[in-house]
C-alpha cells in the first residue's frame, strides 16, 4: 500500500488559524459552504509541492506574500503538520513552520520524526531551522534495541529551501527521500474545460495533466499501451453518455492531436470542440481515475460540475476504487448526489466559528451515525441543513 496521509493540522495558515484532522481516510470528502476553506485546505497541499519544487520564499509569493498567507490578526509562524505511515508501515511526522525574516519567507522549523514507543522521545530524523540543522545518518537502525542515534550537521544554501528537498537526494535518508517523493508526485486538479477542447502537438503524455490540457495525449497512450484499460474507458462513456460509440484520438493532416467523439447516429465523428463540456469532463475523469498508474494523492474540487447529477454515485464509487488502488483522495462537493455515493466515515466538514474555519469528522456527530443507522443518505441529511454551518453553498 503506498503511503498515506493519516492526520494534518494547520496554524495560521489563512483561514486555519487552528484546525486539525486525524485518521484520515483513504478517501475524504469535504463539504462546507462557499468561503468556509474547502479551497484554502487543498492549496495547502499545493502550497506543499510548491515549496518543496521551488522554495517556500517562492510558495509564499504565489499566494500574494506572507501577510496574506497568514491568519488575520496573527504574526506568524504558519505551520503545518502531516501525520503519515511510511512504507515500512511505521507512523512518521513532518512539521513546518514557516516566519518572515527581514521581508523574506523562511523555514522557521522543520523537523522530521518517529514516535519511540507510547512516552519516549521521538527520534527526530531531521531538525532543521532556517537552513541549519541535524539529520539522524542510521535511520535503519531505528526500533533495534539498544539503537544510539548517529547525527551529522548539514547547511543549506538557503534558508528557503526546505530540508527535505536537499537530503531527499541521498538514498542513506529512505523516509526523507519516500516524503519528498510523495510530495513531488501529488495532484492537485485544476482542471478546466476549454483547455480540454482544442488541438494539441503530438506528443507523449502518460498522466492526466492537473489543468486537462493534455487529455488526447493520454487518451493515445492509454490505446496504444494500455488497451483493457481504454476499452473500459470506452465501455463506461458508452453507459454514461447516451450516444457515444468511439472516442479516438487523431492526428490531424498539420501534425496536431485532436480527440474525435463517434456518436452512433451519424456517420462522422464529432471533434472535443464540438461536444458538450459534461462529455469532455467525463472522459477526463475517466482517464484520470482508470489511470494504471495512480498518484500518491489526488486533489479534486466539486466534481460534479457540468455533469449529470444521477452520475454522480457512482462516480464516488470510482473515487473510491482509486483509492483502493494506492492513490489517497481529497475531494470537495456541493452535491448531495455526489454524497450519497459517500460513507458517513469518509466525510469531513467544514464550518466557520468566529472567522476561521474548523474541521469535523462527520461519523464524530452521533445524530448522522444514528440517522444513517436507520437509512438516511448522507447527501439527504446535508442537504436538510443537518451538518451544521456546511450550508449547500
């Protein structure tokens, strides 16, 4: 099973001046109203992969500097937390913290650790504050009895780059390196219709792009390389989108892709520009999802725009089986179609309490367990009002 996301907390990070999750699931829906952070909790991870492929300096100034990253009223540091459980199992955590130094973002504090039994010390794999620190060079032999820990001192360049990137390098760091990697390889859908529609250059794409823009690319590779796995694509378009026989993608006489829709009721297939955007959404998603390979994360939000609502359960269900699959899944809805695909275990809500957003687990409210219970739809209670401040939005 590949790794996994277990608990994240947030501190002065906009609207999450306090806020945390804990035994997050392989798949976890968000629901909430408009401005209650479901956007804000997903730029968190991109903030994450932002800082880790540049620097934090960089991250900070994509999201306007750090006075408006930080929480209103509050000066710093922002700090972030994962709670993951590495390959070999074990549970490993990875704080940030990040402050403004003579106008400039830096990474205030950056540990990385395992918990020693229930009360000893954490063995703190990395410890680092403002480009200087430690790192533990025998992490193989943490849990061996007797085990003393080996610490060499390291310098960075930069007090913005993130420690992680820099001993991620070296295979003597194996949970640093699994981290960075994890991090480097997350998803985070920002996916846009018009960008899906027109011709593209030939070329070679494996992976759904996070903005769709290279959807006939992997549509061609899916063909070519994974052929079970187009004819499935092809078999659910064909059940969800009345009318469609075929979807290639074809080079046009100047060199450029384009993906052709053959609908049963004419003789001449249809170019993406010429078919509805909840046709192209669903094959996106459909490539995305039935992708043999699947991210580490997956980052969407409100999938069921464009799309039919009766298509929304079982679209949940894909969801899921891409979970299931090795791929962690976050998605935000505003759908109670979408949710009643949805287990109460796997939806977390998102509410607003004197400006600043909280977190819940919605199976910690004994109300929706006992309702459910007796054979409520998740989707019917939200939209009833029963998840307090997650209004429809």
């Amino acid at each position: 099973m590949a790794m996994q996301i277990e608990g994240l907390e947030l501190h002065n990070y906009r609207i999450f001046r306090d806020a945390s999750l804990k035994d997050l699931q392989r798949l976890s829906v968000l629901v909430g109203a408009n401005g209650s952070g479901k956007s804000t909790l997903f730029d968190v991870f991109s903030f994450l992969k932002d800082a880790l492929t540049h620097n934090v300096s960089v991250a900070v100034g994509k999201r306007g500097g750090f006075r408006e990253l930080v929480s209103r009223g509050q000066s710093g540091p922002i700090g972030i937390t994962l709670k993951f459980r590495e390959s070999s199992g074990k549970l490993a955590t990875y704080e940030l913290e990040v402050a403004e130094s003579d106008g400039a973002a830096v990474v205030e504090r950056e540990v990385l650790k395992f918990r020693r039994g229930q009360y000893g010390q954490p063995w703190k794999f990395v410890d680092f504050s403002q480009g200087r620190g430690q790192a533990i060079t025998n992490e193989a032999a943490y849990g061996e009895p007797g085990a003393v820990e080996e610490r060499k001192e390291f310098a960075l360049e930069d007090p913005a780059v993130l420690a992680i990137k820099g001993l991620g390098q070296f295979k003597e760091f194996r949970v640093v390196s699994e981290l960075r990697s994890l991090i480097e390889n997350w998803h985070i859908s920002d996916f846009y219709i018009s960008e899906a529609r027109p011709s593209a250059e030939q070329g070679y794409a494996e992976h759904l792009s996070t903005r769709g823009d290279n959807v006939a690319q992997v549509a061609q590779f899916l063909r070519g390389h994974h052929p079970r796995v187009f004819d499935r694509i092809l078999e659910v378009m064909k059940r969800r989108v009345p009318g469609v026989a075929n979807v290639e993608a074809k080079t046009t006489e100047d060199g450029r892709l384009v993906l052709r829709f053959q609908d049963g009721a004419f003789r001449d297939p249809f170019i993406a520009r010429y078919v509805s955007d909840g046709t192209i959404k669903m094959f996106a998603y459909l490539v995305l999802l039935y992708d043999p390979t699947p991210f580490p994360l997956l980052a969407v939000e409100e999938p069921e725009n464009q799309l039919y609502p009766e298509l929304l359960p079982e679209l949940a269900e894909e969801f899921r089986e891409y979970a299931r699959r090795g791929g962690q899944v976050f998605v935000s809805t505003h759908s109670p179609e979408f949710l009643n695909g949805i287990n109460l275990e796997e939806i977390d809500w998102l509410a607003k309490v004197d400006g600043f957003a909280t977190l819940r687990r919605a199976s910690e409210s004994e109300r929706l367990r006992r309702l459910i219970a007796e054979g409520d739809l998740p989707g019917v209670l939200w939209r009833q009002g029963l998840f307090e401040g997650a209004g429809l939005g």
